[in-house]
C-alpha cells in the first residue's frame, strides 16, 4: 500500500457510510475481515457480521457529519490514519479517533482496529491509589 492507496480507500469508506444499504463494505473489506471497534472491544468478524454492525451504529445514510483524516503512517500492508468525525449541524457529537489498518493484496481492509477518543474523556492517569 502506498499513501494514495490509503488516501482512496478512506474516501471510500466514508463513501460507504453515506450510501444506503451495505453492499459498498464489500470494495473496502474482505470477506473474512476483522473491525475491531475500540481496544477493550471483542472484534466483528466476517463482512456479513461487519455489515449488521454498520446499519446498527448509524442513523443512516443521510447522517449528517463532517470526517477528516490524516494518513500517519504507510508501512507495506499497514496504514495508519488519525480520524476527526464531527455529527450534526450544529455539531452535536464528535470524536477523534486513530485507525490502524491492515490491507490484502486486492487493496481491501482485511484486520480494521479504531482507538477512538470522546471529548469528555479523560486522558490523564489516576490518581495513586484509586
């Protein structure tokens, strides 16, 4: 994979999230691929389970949302990508999120890892003792 490579497939994953049904996921995913939605997260397995996954966490395709990315890294068949995904208008709801992802010879996402992080949470340690 290469930057260009990366830069499309995440333009065609948000291309998927704005289009109706899932039938897109299969350009971006392989058959057998992995999401895994967040670190502590047990992982969607397979583009059917991927696809149910999909339809449940959006409102649809007409969901309002602004997404940026920037490409972080490209190390043979892995990428990452730092994520900013703004909801509403106004905005209502956004996070910032970094996706790891790992890619078959065909250039579709075969392992999909997201570390997502919400405005309201914390990023500072606890404190000793608690």
């Amino acid at each position: 994979m290469d930057r260009k490579q990366v830069t499309d497939w995440l333009t065609a994953y948000e291309h998927a999230w704005r289009t109706p049904g899932t039938e897109a996921l299969a350009k971006i995913f392989t058959e057998q691929a992995s999401y895994l939605q967040g670190p502590y997260r047990e992982p969607v397995i397979g583009l059917p389970a991927i696809a149910r996954m999909w339809e449940d966490e959006r409102e649809g395709p007409g969901e309002v949302f602004q997404m940026t990315a920037e490409i972080v890294a490209v190390e043979g068949d892995t990428a990452v990508a730092r994520v900013e995904v703004r909801y509403g208008d106004p905005v209502d709801q956004e996070y910032r999120d970094l996706w790891i992802m790992r890619f078959a010879e065909d250039g579709r996402c075969n392992s999909f890892e997201e570390w997502p992080f919400w405005p309201t949470e914390t990023t500072t340690a606890r404190p000793a003792g608690s």
